[in-house]
C-alpha cells in the first residue's frame, strides 16, 4: 500500500474520530473505532476532496474495512496525497 496514501487516510480519520495512528489498521472497521454513520461520511467527503474521487459517496458504504478504504482511494483518487516531508 502507497505509505503516502495510508497517511491521508490516517489523518482523514484522525481529524473526525478521538483516536492514535496505531489504532487505524487495515482490518479495523469505523465501528470498531468508535464511528457513527456521520463521521464515516465525514471521513468520505473529506478524502472524495482531496483525492479528487469522483466515485458516489455510496460506493464507500460497502467497504468493510480501513484497508479496502485504502485500496479504493488508490484505485480511484485523481490526485494522490503529496509524500510525507516534501514541501
């Protein structure tokens, strides 16, 4: 998995939901992290814009899990996040 991409999921996740980087495996599940319905959305719309996602929010809703998250955004992300330490 691009690392690049695995931290812009990380901080997407972070900035909604009280929780550590070593929380946010790829077999977690937004429930397992403490996530309503309205933080997995919020979690959404905020990599749909900075990845440039253009898939419906709706295609999100059957990911079970962070890691399949994370490989839709590299499949699907128009933009990718720039690398970490770059300026």
């Amino acid at each position: 998995m691009n690392q690049d991409m695995w931290r812009c999921i990380k901080d997407a996740v972070r900035a909604v939901l009280p929780v550590e980087d070593e929380e946010i495996t790829v077999d977690r599940d937004f429930k397992a992290l403490g996530a309503d319905s309205i933080d997995r959305l919020e979690i959404i719309h905020s990599l749909r814009r900075e990845l440039g996602i253009q898939q419906p929010t709706s295609a999100f809703v059957v990911l079970p899990n962070i890691g399949a998250l994370a490989e839709f955004c590299e499949i699907h992300a128009l933009r990718f996040p720039d690398p970490v330490g770059a300026s």
